[in-house]
C-alpha cells in the first residue's frame, strides 16, 4: 500500500486531537481506509522509515551525523 496524503494527514489529525476512528471529520477519507493504511504502515515499517528519515534530517540540520555513531 503506497503512502497516500489523504490517510497520512488523516493519521496525523487522530494523533494530534485523540479522536476516535469513527469520529474523523468528513474531508478524510472513510475511517476503515485510514485505519487499514495505519494498520498496514505499522506492519510493513513504513512508519519506522518516517521516523528514522525524520531523525536523520533534523540531525543533518543540526550539524550531526544523520545517525548517531555506535557507542
């Protein structure tokens, strides 16, 4: 499943506010796709590269190693 804009601002609104599934505003898309994108992105790791992409460039930024060097 491809990353897809809509269910990523659609995760990030349930993160942000503590909404229910059942209860995200109409301009998402219905909550049973997000939840399945969710669900999905959490087992194939995609929000761990998010996450490890997010890290690297704030490091970057900040005038580090994009990872930090084994201790």
């Amino acid at each position: 499943m491809g990353i897809d804009r809509a269910g990523v601002e659609a995760i990030l609104y349930l993160a942000s506010t503590g909404c229910q599934w059942r209860q995200l505003p109409k301009e998402f898309p219905t909550y049973s796709t997000v939840q399945s994108y969710f669900y999905a992105w959490s087992r194939d790791g995609t929000f761990e590269r998010i996450n490890h992409a997010l890290v690297a460039a704030s490091r970057a930024r900040a005038g580090r190693e994009a990872t930090p060097l084994p201790a």
